[in-house]
C-alpha cells in the first residue's frame, strides 16, 4: 500500500514538544504570531515585556524566544544581553524581531541573538526561521547531552576501575611483605612488577579522573600560602632514588638565600605538586644518562610584566629530548611522541591546566638527543580562581 505523503501537518505535528516564548508589547502582534505558531503545532508562552520574559525564561527556560526589539522599558537587546550573560540557562535560540526602520541587525546579533526576522513579516519566512533555529537548539542540545554522558561515563568507569586496582595494590602489597606466607626470590619479583604495573595504571586512571574534573569544569581548588621551595625539595627527595637507581646526577639548586622572598607562593599546593611531580618524573624516565637539574629563581615569563613577582622552577634534564614539530603538541591529552616508554600522554595536559588556573605557563626547550628544560612559572600571589 502507498504511504500516504508526509504532509505539512505531520511535520508540524513533531514540533509539539518545542515551546517558544514570544515576547512583544503589542497585543495585536502578540495574537498574530499566536495564530501562525500555533498552527503549526508549538507550544507557546507570551511576555509583554522583558522583566517578564526574563522570569518567566529564568522558571522554565523555553526552547526559542521571539523576541520584539523596541518594547518601553527593557529593550530586545537588553534582553538578549541578560540572557547570554546568564550562565545557568542552557542555549536558548533568540529571533529579533524588528519594524523595517529600527536599528541594527549588527547590534543585534553581536548582542547574542541567532536571527533577525523584519515586521511586516511573512508568514512563511517566519515559520521558516523558526524551525531553522530550532534545529540548532537541538543538535547543540543533543550534543551537550552526548558530552554529559561521556563526562558521566569517564567518571563512571575510572571511580569503578580505581576500587578494584586500590584493592590488588593491597593484596599485592601483603603478599610480597610475606603476610600469607614465605615468598620464593623469583615469585618477590613477579610480585614487585606487577605492583609496579598496577600503581603505573592506578595513577594513569587518577590522571584521566582529574583530566576529566577540568574538563567537566568540576575541579574545585584550595588556594592558599604554601612553601614552594619545601614542595620542590620534597618531591625531589621522593624521586632522587629513581635517578639514582638510573646513574643519573640529581642536583637541586634553592633560591631563597639569594633574596628576600620567603620562598611561599599563594596556590594549591596537592595540584602544583602533581605538576612537579609530573615535571621531575618526566625528566628521569625519558633520561638515561647524564644528569636532572632543578633550579628555582625569581623570574617573570615575560619581561615587560615585571608589576607582580613570578618563581620559576626550572627542570633541565640530558635525556632524549623532543623534535621541534612535537613541542607544542606534548600539552595536549594522549599525545606521547614517539617512545616505547610507559605513560599516557595525559601528565602534562594536566598540568597544563593546573598552571594556567594559576595563572602560571609552562615553556619547553628541547632539542632531540641532547636533552630538555621545561620551565614552570607561577605568580607568588596568585587570585584565587576556578579552574
Ligand atoms: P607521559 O609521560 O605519560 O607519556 P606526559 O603528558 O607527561 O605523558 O608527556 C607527554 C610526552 O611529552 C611524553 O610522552 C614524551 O614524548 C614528551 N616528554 C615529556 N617530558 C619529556 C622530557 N623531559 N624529555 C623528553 N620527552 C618528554
């Protein structure tokens, strides 16, 4: 049997769900529009001027506003301009609607709104606008609800991968200590790399976690005044063993003698520790000879802004270098170059974020076979920030 054609009824049908809010102070415009959307199926809400349109978009954001420029009181613009300044509203398509001799589409749609439609306007162009802005609204809807679903998936997947991998770790842990039992050499050797291997994947899992929190815009962070030069020393003791067990050099050199700074920075101290530590780690796996050297000093990334003081830790290492094509790309997620050596392309992403929320930089010097100097600037008193 012959469908029946798809008519332009049943096409209207599906726009049922979308409501549209029309905001005009004039009732004759406010019932003409009325009569041509409702026609076509949409649900609809009306405002006679724009404080009322904002509450009534702030309760129940609609899926478009048509919006009349010149109303008394609170213009069309204003009101495009309250909208997109309000950051808890998802997109919400704005059509300007305009008589011939009003002022400027520009204004308009540098304002914030999508579209503009002239009065007296024709009945199909109008409707013809409409359905265009509705479907941006939902392939930018749909998109988002893609993207929170990857958020919740990714949280999701590493909360559930981290339990079990914590709980081996444990296990592993006792077992190589002999708790169980007496442990043959060859077996407490076993047991020492798949430790290792495990603890490389739960921190590789806790990167992604942190990677995803910024991501999501959910990193939340403690500000405050903490020993710079401690946290480096620190992290440098903790990982000196590693160079050491490479035959590599390991030399620390402070600033704090020198000058009359205290050697404090205003920051968080766990998320700059795990850049240092990202930083010094970097420069020992991917050296195997020579040596890793970690200076501090007062210096600002820029020498014309010399208005507020910058530390700058500086991480010089002998080891393989990087090409210069590869530099840039090292600050962005999963990008490892070309090496067989463990990782997961997401340490220096990560810091990349956590300095820029300190209103820090991170630069790179490198040159391949000879080595490479990252250098790490942070304000000494930096704002307080989201990340
Ligand atoms: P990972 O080390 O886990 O691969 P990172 O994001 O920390 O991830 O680093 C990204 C890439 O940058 C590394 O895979 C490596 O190719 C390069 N890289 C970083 N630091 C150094 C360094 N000190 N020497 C040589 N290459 C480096």
């Amino acid at each position: 049997m012959l469908q029946p054609l798809r008519t332009d009824r049943s096409l209207s049908a599906q726009a049922t769900s979308d409501c549209i809010l029309v905001v005009d102070d004039s009732p004759d415009n406010l019932f003409l529009v009325q009569t041509i959307l409702e026609e076509e199926g949409y649900q609809l809400a009306f405002a006679v001027d724009g404080l009322t349109a904002l509450e009534k978009i702030r309760q129940s954001p609609p899926s478009l506003v048509l919006l009349d420029v010149m109303m008394p009181g609170m213009n069309g613009y204003e009101v495009t301009q309250k909208i997109r300044s309000n950051p808890n509203l998802p997109f919400i398509p704005i059509l300007l609607v305009t008589a011939h001799e009003e002022s400027s589409v520009v204004k308009g749609l540098d304002t914030g709104a999508d579209d503009f439609i002239r009065k007296p306007f024709d009945m199909d162009e109008l409707l013809a606008r409409v359905r265009a802005l509705l479907r941006l609204k939902h392939s930018i809807d749909a998109e988002q609800e893609i993207m929170r679903q990857r958020e919740d998936f990714v949280s999701r997947l590493t909360h559930d991968l981290r339990t079990p991998l914590v709980a081996a770790d444990r296990m592993l842990t006792l077992l190589k200590k002999e708790t169980f039992g007496a442990v043959a050499p060859t077996a407490q050797e076993a047991i020492a790399g798949i430790i290792r291997s495990n603890q490389n994947l739960l921190q590789m899992v806790n990167t992604l976690l942190e990677v995803y929190r910024y991501e999501a815009g959910k990193k939340t962070m403690t500000f405050a005044r903490f020993d710079f030069e401690e946290l480096i020393r620190d992290v440098g003791e903790e990982l000196r063993p590693l160079a050491e067990e490479k035959g590599l050099s390991f030399e620390l050199i402070e600033v704090t003698k020198a000058t009359d700074w205290d050697g404090k920075i205003m920051g968080d101290c766990l998320e700059i520790r795990r850049v240092i530590t990202n930083l010094i780690g970097n420069a020992i796996k991917f050296t195997d000879d020579g040596f890793i050297q970690i200076k501090i000093k007062l210096e600002n990334p820029d020498s014309n802004r010399q208005d507020s003081p910058y530390v700058c830790a500086i991480i010089q290492d002998t080891g393989t270098g990087i090409a210069a094509e590869d530099q840039q790309e090292i600050f962005e997620w999963f990008r490892q170059g070309n090496h067989m050596r463990a990782g997961s392309g997401l340490g220096l992403h990560l810091s990349h974020r956590i300095v820029t929320a300190h209103q820090g930089r991170i630069e790179v010097e490198s040159e391949l076979s000879k080595g490479s100097t990252f250098r790490l600037y942070l304000p000494v008193n930096a704002n307080v920030t989201g990340a």
